[in-house]
C-alpha cells in the first residue's frame, strides 16, 4: 500500500454521483498528480482523504491502516477556495492556524520566522489579509500548509494567482519538502507542471478513475510508436526499411531530422539496429511519446490530440 489507499470509495450528493466507486493508491514519497476536467470528482475525493466529506461506501488507508482523525493532522492541505480571514493579521493568523494543527507556540513560531524570511515577507507579519494580493496572500496559505511539517501535502492548483516568478518559488519549495520526504499531490489542470514534476498520476472522468500509475509507463501506452532519428549526412538519406516506414525527413545544411514509424510487431531497438546497419550517422535517436495534456484530451473526449511531439530520454 502507498501512504494513502482508497478502496472502492462512492459518494453521492442527492440523485447525483460525486465518485464511482474510485480504487486509488498513492505511493509514498513521491509527487503525485491528481487530474480530471472540473466536476470530475476530485475535490470530492480531496476531501473525503482529508475527512472533510463521508464516503457513502469504501474506505480510506493512512500508511495501510484504516485512516483516523490523527493522521489527517499529518496531512497539509491548501483548497483551491483558499481560507484566509480576510480581517485578521497575517502573523495571528498563520500562528492561530499552527497551533491547531497542535504545534507549540514556541514550535510554531520558530518554524514561521524560518518560512518568513525564506519568502521574504517578514514586514507582512501585522498586515491584514485583505492588505494582500491575491499571490501574496497564496504565500501566507501555503506557509500555513506547510508548517506542521505534514507527512503528505495536498494542494489543489497550487500556482494559481501566482506570477511567473512566485510559481517557480513555490515548484522549487515543493520539491525541497518532497527531496525531505513529504509526498506530495496536486490536482492541477497545468499539465506542463504534472510533466516536470510528478511521478505518477491519477486521472478521473465522470467521477470514476480512468487512468492512474507511472506518468512514463502512461505516455508509452499512449505512444504514436514513432522515433526522432537526427543524423548528418551530405548526400545519404534515410531509406525505407524492414522495420519501419518513413514519416518524414528533413534536411537542414546536412543535418536531417526523420520521424519513423515502427512497422507491426517491431521495437525501437530494432529500428536504431538498423539504421546501424546502413551507416546511418546518427547525432541522436528519440522515442516520441505524447504530451499529457494530448493524453487528457484523448482519455477525457475520446479524440486524440496533436501528438508524437514529446521526447523520451535519448538511447
């Protein structure tokens, strides 16, 4: 089991279905991306985990024990409704918010003055809230999910608000904290941020989960079984061969770039060993796999997206 385990989780507001019956692991010590189109259900299943919502059937696991009240305190939760109170001081607030997350006053402001000078905000300590933009005020509730040093962070489209700069300081936090052992998941629409940072997804439709595991295994399966081949030559060209047939081929000053795609029951391998074969100058040999937002909108719609323009590490 992962730190979190969902087991055939249903809920149901009224005649409508939130989730159907969602199986869910996510593995400890990663950073996971919790996807869907708006209404899928991923909220719901945010706050069921963090047991805000009761599931009508199924079961949560904390750590592979039935999840309580007490590991939910391990847990840092940052909704995408943020909720700060608009009249109160950030310093109160944040300090306030800590201690119920039952730290010691002494902890919780050792650990604030740390989170304060790292962002840069120690003048903000007796502003008001509603004296903040929407960004600054987004620094204040991520220190507040933070602070407690939560085993799991939960942050629903965290980069939203944010400009370009304070999004990159926030990517570059959650990645500190997850190199620190937190296990990190975000429920984004950003599929350019699932790409650089998360390991392993979860994907849900129509409230049912359509698609979860690791994001590199989840691009193969949704592969073009396409290659990049660039190459140099002055006068020789790609020709067509026994495993594959060419897609396209371009010559720029004598460094072409070729797509190629694997004829049936053939491998990458067996193209590169090929393409060896016919002293082909290979600079560099890729797989392309599709982009997730293609796969999101194949899964979602049911129509496949521009794809075949994403790399994979070169062989």
């Amino acid at each position: 089991m992962g730190i979190i385990t969902c087991k055939n989780i249903s809920k149901t507001f009224g005649d409508y279905k939130a989730l159907d019956d969602i199986n869910l692991d996510i593995p400890e010590g990663g950073i996971f991306g919790l996807l869907g189109p708006n209404g899928a259900g991923k909220t719901t299943l945010i706050r069921i985990i963090n047991r805000i919502t009761i599931p009508n059937s199924g079961e949560v696991f904390f750590q592979g024990r039935h999840m309580t009240d007490a590991d939910v305190e391990k847990i840092g939760y940052m909704p995408e409704e943020r909720g700060l109170y608009r009249k109160m001081k950030v310093g109160d607030q944040v300090l306030y918010l800590a201690r119920l997350r039952g730290m010691s006053h002494a902890d919780a402001m050792t650990e604030l003055k740390k989170w304060f000078v790292r962002f840069g905000i120690e003048s903000w300590w007796n502003k008001k809230i509603e004296e903040l933009s929407k960004g600054m005020a987004q620094k204040v509730q991520f220190i507040t999910t933070v602070v407690h040093r939560p085993k799991m962070i939960i942050m629903d489209e965290p980069f939203s608000g944010f400009d370009p700069v304070n999004a990159q300081l926030i990517r570059e936090e959650m990645l500190r904290l997850n190199q620190e052992g937190a296990t990190i998941v975000l429920s984004t629409h950003n599929m350019q941020s699932v790409e650089e940072l998360c390991s392993g997804i979860g994907l849900i439709n129509k409230s049912r989960l359509v698609e979860s595991g690791n994001i590199d295994d989840i691009r193969r399966k949704y592969g073009t079984n396409n290659v990049e081949v660039v190459y140099t030559s002055d006068a020789v060209s790609i020709r067509e061969g026994d495993t594959y047939r060419v897609v396209s081929d371009s010559d720029d000053g004598g460094r072409h770039t070729a797509v190629l795609e694997l004829l049936p029951g053939c491998i990458s391998r067996d193209v590169l060993s090929e393409l060896v074969r016919q002293d082909i100058n290979i600079a560099s040999y890729k797989e392309l796999l599709p982009r997730m937002n293609d796969i999101f909108i194949k899964i979602v719609t049911g129509r496949d997206a521009v794809a075949g323009h994403a790399e994979e590490d070169t062989i």
